[in-house]
C-alpha cells in the first residue's frame, strides 16, 4: 500500500496574523509554523492504513521554502517513510491551481494508492488544492471525510463525511483523493527517538525542472487567482448590555432588534 | 491558546530543528496530558500515575541513556529541553523525570555492569520500573559524607542496616539505588527491590510543597543485598555528586520553565486586569516585576544553553553546573514570588498556577544541593578557600 500525504507549513495556531505593508501577504516577521493541522489527520490516518496492512510506504510532500523542510522532517519524525520537498522561486506568487498543478505531476511520478489532503490549510483557508488535485489527475475524490475504512482486498476505501444533517458513506475504488477532517483520529505524538531518526530517512528535494514543469506554466502569470489586497477584518464594536428585570430587558430587547438592528 | 515559550534573545537560532521538535512535542504532550490534571493532584498530594505508560510512549524517561538499552539517545539540550517543559507544568513531574533519568537510569548506565544495564535500563525506559536516589539522611543533609548507612559484608551478601529521608519516588519505586558505606568507610552504591526483607518505604505526608511528587522515607533493618545488586564502579562520595551533576543540569534548566509559566501568566493576567480605569500592565510598578522576569529569563537560558553545549563536548565542570542550578532556581522563585503578586488574590488560587511553581520551587531551591551550599562551592573554586568548615 503506498500513500501518498501533502501537506502544508502554516504559522501556528496562536500566531497573531496582520496585513504585510505592500498588502499582499501577510506580515512574516516573527512567525512560528506549524504543520497544517488537517494535514496532521491525513499523516495518521496514512501511519495507521500502512499499520494496519502491515506493509507499505507513507510518503509526505510539500512545496514550500527552505523553512518547509522542518514541517517535512516533523512528519518524518511521526513516522511517515520519505518525504518530497518541491521548491522553486518560481512558486513563490502561486495560487491553488498552480499548487495543484505542481503537485499533481508530482504525484504522478509515484504509484499511489491513497492520497490524503487536509481539508484546509489554516492559512488561506481555500480548501481547494485536494480537490483541484482530483480533477487534474483524474481521480476520484472524497472531501472532508471523518472516517476511512479500507474493504478487505485494498481495491476500494468507504469513507465517511459530514453533511448537513447527516453522514454521507462513499464507497470508492482506489486509487482516489481524500481531504481530512476533523474527528477522522486523533495525530500521534512523535517519539523523542523518531525525531532524532528522522534526519535519516530520504527526502527528496524536487524543482520544477525536474517536473518538467516551466517558470511560465506556474508564475504569477498562469496563476488563476490574483491577490489584490489583503487587511485585517474591521474591528468589532463593543456590544450592548441590557439590564433589569427580564420581562422588561426582552421588551427592550425586541425594540432595539427592530429600531437599530433593523431585523425586521 | 497554546504555549509559546519565551524567546526574547531569539535563542531558538542557536539549537537545532531536533532539538526544537523535542521541546514542541513535549510541550504539546505536557499542555494536553499534564495541564488539565495536575492542579488537582496537588491538591490530593499524589503523584499522576496514569500518566506513567503515556511518557514511556514518547520516550521521555531515559532520554538522556544510549538507544542500545532503549533510550531516546538526545544530546544535552534537547534533553535540558524536556526538563524545562516538564517543569512548566509542574516541579513535581519533572522531579520524577530527573530521578528515573539521571539518577537512577545514568547511574547504571555508567557504572553498572554489562547484565545490570541490561536487566533494568529497558525496564526503567518503559515505566515498568520505577526507581528512586537514595542519599540524604535524617541527620546528614548538605553533608552526605556523614551519613551513617552501613553495607557489611559477611562473606557472601552486602547486609544494609540505615535510613534514608527525602526521597524523591520513595514509596512508588521498585527499585531503590541506596547509597552506604562499606566496612572501611567507602561509599557505594547498592540497589534494593522493593519487598526485599527487612526494606520499609514510608510516605511523607503534610508537605506543601511538591505534593504532586512522591517523597518517602526508606528504612533498612538488616536488608540483604546480593552481589549482583551492587554498582561496582560506583566508589566513594564523587560517584553520587556525579550523578547529582547530571539532575542540577536537568533541574538548572527545569527552572525555566517554571519560570515561564509564572511569566507567561503574569504577562497575560496583567494585560487583562483593570484597575483605576486601566489594565495594570500599563503601570511602571508592574512593568518593572514583568521586565525583571524576561531579562533573568532569557539570562537563564543562556546559562542553561550553554552549559549543554559544553556537557556535550565533555567541558562541562561541577561548579558551572553548581552555578546554573543556583542562579535559576533562585531568579525563577524570584519570578513565581511576583507573579503571585501581579495576580493579587487570583494569584493563591490553583486555577492560576503561579501559587503550585511557588511553593514546588521552595523544594527545588533546597534539593541536590540548596542555594547556599552551592554558594560555597562557588566560593571554594574562586577564592580557593572552603568555607564550608
Ligand atoms: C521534596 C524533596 C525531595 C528530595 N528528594 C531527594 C532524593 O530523591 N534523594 C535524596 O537523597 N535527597 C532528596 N532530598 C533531600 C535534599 O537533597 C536535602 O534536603 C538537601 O540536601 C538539604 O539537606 P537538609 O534538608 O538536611 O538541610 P541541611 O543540610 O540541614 O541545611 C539546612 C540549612 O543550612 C544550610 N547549611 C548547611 N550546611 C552549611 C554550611 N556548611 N554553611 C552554610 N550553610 C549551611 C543549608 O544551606 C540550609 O539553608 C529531597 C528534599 C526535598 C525537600
């Protein structure tokens, strides 16, 4: 069973995002990264199928910078096999579909059974890469699932996700794209002992020549999303309190709702 | 929110990506398995238990000790570094780390036979067994060289008569590493099982310090002790500072994370509390307590980084360690005393965590050595006049 992971370096969970001064990025200075936490789902779940069939190889690619290879080695250390690490200056205003079209020859060039995707990254939060994947390698695909079960032989996956209301079960051959939700496990913790091991397992580092890709195909040119301008959110008001007794603070309550609010 | 740590002198630079991945995970383990649980064994005065089998998972105990015996084999600092996040969720959790590690597991490791490492370093790694240091008496604290625990040899067995007072793990552990002296007064070291006859580990109770460590009370009456549980190379009084060179290193760096946390929250409470129309962090009083904290932080750091880089290149002496467990057991009481105070009446309150790093870093402050006596040590090596006598 060979399983493919992509995944993603993004600032921290608790990394206090603000708008860079050219306004099309945000401001990087001082920024701790993290792996994606979806993607984190997708490693394990990975670490577990490989367990589970009792062979197999998990391999985890990122495109990123020089700093991508510490979110690289962490997976590594988790206990992921080898990793692919794609890196080009050329990559650096890509949007989704560029990411996607990168990954997808990359994927390509292994023989992958499953490939996971975090649903989202925490970043930009698009949740379109996984996807896109799909559509440009042609394979089936099932997105923000929260269980994955492996029929028998391994020729087909049934995995589960959240719609609204209710659970769609999908039963899918393989090979396929999944995209991780929430629910779908709980990530291990890397043994102090596979950190230090992990610098011993191969990664690969890949540009796009080796991809066969060129600077126009995924530049700034060819990218179908272009950044205009970011900001931050405008700052929220303070709310109001009302106080007294209930019957009379519910009375005021659906005045304002309906003089101020203007809800109905 | 989740812990970030404390980097004013962007230190992060100076260590490895491993030795950065070793601190995150155990920070990561330590926010989610022992923050939620450790106020309340503090208060119950017991040691977390089920938290045994979880640090085993990820390698914690033993981190220090060679791969080959099923250790995690870290260098220095990322091994300083476990100590400090242990601490930061609590003195206690990391006492029991250092005493597994480095002073029990390094001891065999380093004067052990081939067989005994063999035998409990695996054993020690996974949580089977725990084990304990056996040194301080009732009457022979910071002068350990008159203690009065007896080994007799008679012909066949070592028979160990004495008592042991303060023991870190001292009615959890399975084995004791007991510390007595020969017929001809040299100092060795022993290990006694529990259930040996005639060994009696007692619990200290009423502490209000460390209470979510074990600490006992070992008592031998005429305990026998085969040959086969005798440290060979382990011989006179310096065998034992040795190992307690090894823990000072780990406490010197544990320190910083008590520290931090007692900064952290004193940082972010005072930021939120409103006093006169304003958050209190806005007055010079306060400014004053949480810049003092940051700066011996970050000084702490540097003397616990580079204490490591030297323990790896084998440069490191006694009396650095001496001064890295002084100076950071004392700036980070200093640092838990005002961040009690920033927090007003919350700061009693076990809610808020600052009161447990207090009273914890009373211990820390008297433990493997106390301030003073290291002090003197100090003062030995500068001036080349001992003032201990
Ligand atoms: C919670 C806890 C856990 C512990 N765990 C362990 C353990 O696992 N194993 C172990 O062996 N021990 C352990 N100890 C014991 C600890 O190491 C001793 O308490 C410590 O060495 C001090 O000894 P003492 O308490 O007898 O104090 P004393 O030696 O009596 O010292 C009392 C005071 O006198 C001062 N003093 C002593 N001599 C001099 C001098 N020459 N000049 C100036 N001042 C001096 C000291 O600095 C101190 O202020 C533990 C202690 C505590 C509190």
């Amino acid at each position: 069973m060979n399983i493919a992971v992509c995944i993603k370096q993004v600032p921290a969970t608790e990394s206090k995002i603000k708008p860079a001064e050219d306004g099309l990025d945000i401001d990087r200075t001082g920024l701790s990264y993290v792996v994606n936490p979806y993607d984190e789902f997708g490693v394990e779940e990975a670490l577990k199928i490989k367990e589970q069939v009792g062979e197999g190889k998990v391999t985890v690619i990122s495109i990123g910078s020089d700093k991508t290879v510490e979110a690289l080695r962490t997976c590594l250390a988790v206990g992921a096999d080898e990793a692919i690490h794609i890196k080009d200056d050329a990559l650096a205003k890509g949007d989704t579909y560029i990411t996607a079209l990168v990954l997808s020859v990359a994927l390509k060039k292994g023989d992958y059974d499953i490939i996971f995707f975090g649903r989202q990254a925490i970043d930009d939060d698009s949740g379109a890469v996984g996807i896109q994947v799909a559509e440009l390698m042609g394979l089936p695909h099932v997105a923000g699932i929260n269980k994955f079960d492996l029929n028998a032989e391994g020729r087909t996956a049934i995995a589960n996700r959240q719609i609204e209301g209710a659970s769609e079960i999908v039963e899918t051959s393989l090979p396929a794209i999944f995209t991780c939700q929430k629910e779908l496990n709980e990530p291990r913790y890397a043994s102090l002992p596979g950190i230090m091991k992990a610098r011993q397992k191969p990664m690969t580092v890949w540009s796009l020549s080796d991809l066969e890709l060129t600077a126009e195909d995924c530049g700034a040119e060819a990218a179908k999303v272009a950044i205009e301008k970011i900001t931050s959110p405008p700052v929220r008001e303070a709310g109001k309190k009302i106080e007294g007794d209930v019957p009379q603070a519910v009375a005021e309550l659906v005045r304002l709702l309906r003089e101020e609010a203007k809800v109905f | 929110m989740d812990f970030e740590g404390v980097d004013f002198l962007n230190l992060d630079d100076a260590m490895t990506l491993e030795e950065r991945m070793v601190r995150g995970e155990v920070r990561r383990w330590v926010d989610k398995e022992v923050l939620p649980i450790i106020a309340q064994h503090f208060e119950a005065g017991t040691f977390p238990m089920d938290l045994l089998p979880k640090m085993a998972d990820i390698n914690l105990l033993g981190a220090n000790i060679d791969v080959f015996y099923g250790g995690a084999g870290l260098n220095s600092v990322a091994y300083g570094l476990i100590n400090q996040e242990m601490e930061r969720g609590d003195s206690g959790l990391r006492s029991f780390v250092s005493v597994q590690s480095a002073l029990v597991m390094w001891p065999i490791s380093e004067y052990g036979s081939d067989a005994q490492k063999a035998y409990w370093l695996p054993r020690m790694v996974s949580g089977e067994t725990i084990g304990c240091f056996g040194l301080t008496e009732p009457d022979f604290g910071s002068n350990p060289k008159g203690m009065l625990s007896h080994a007799h040899w008679n012909g066949t067995d070592y028979i160990l008569n004495g008592t042991k007072m303060w023991i870190t793990n001292g009615t959890i552990s399975d084995v004791a590493l007991i510390w007595a002296k020969e017929d001809e007064g040299i100092i060795s070291a022993f290990l006694v099982e529990q259930g040996n006859p005639g060994f009696m580990q007692n619990k200290i109770k009423d502490k209000f310090s460390l209470r979510a460590s074990d600490t006992g009370e070992l008592v031998l009456a005429d305990v026998r002790v085969p040959v086969t549980h005798v440290l060979a190379k382990a011989k006179g009084l310096k065998a034992a500072l040795h190992c307690l060179d090894q823990a000072r290193y780990g406490i010197a760096w544990g320190a910083i994370g008590a520290a931090m946390a007692c900064y952290d929250t004193a940082l972010n409470y005072a930021k939120q509390r409103i006093q006169f129309d304003r958050p209190i962090a806005g007055y010079q009083l306060i400014q004053e307590k949480l810049v003092y904290m940051v700066t011996e932080i970050s000084k702490m750091q540097l003397l616990a980084l580079q204490m490591g880089r030297l323990k790896d290149q084998g440069k490191l002496t006694s009396v650095q360690i001496s001064m890295g467990k002084q100076n950071n057991v004392y700036h980070a009481l200093q640092i838990a005393r005002l961040a009690r105070d920033i927090l007003g009446a919350n700061g009693i309150m076990y809610e808020h965590q600052v009161a447990r790093h207090l009273c914890n870093l009373e211990s820390v402050y008297t433990y493997e050595g106390t301030h003073d006596i290291h002090t003197l040590i100090i003062g030995e090596k500068i001036t080349g006049l001992s003032a201990f006598t």
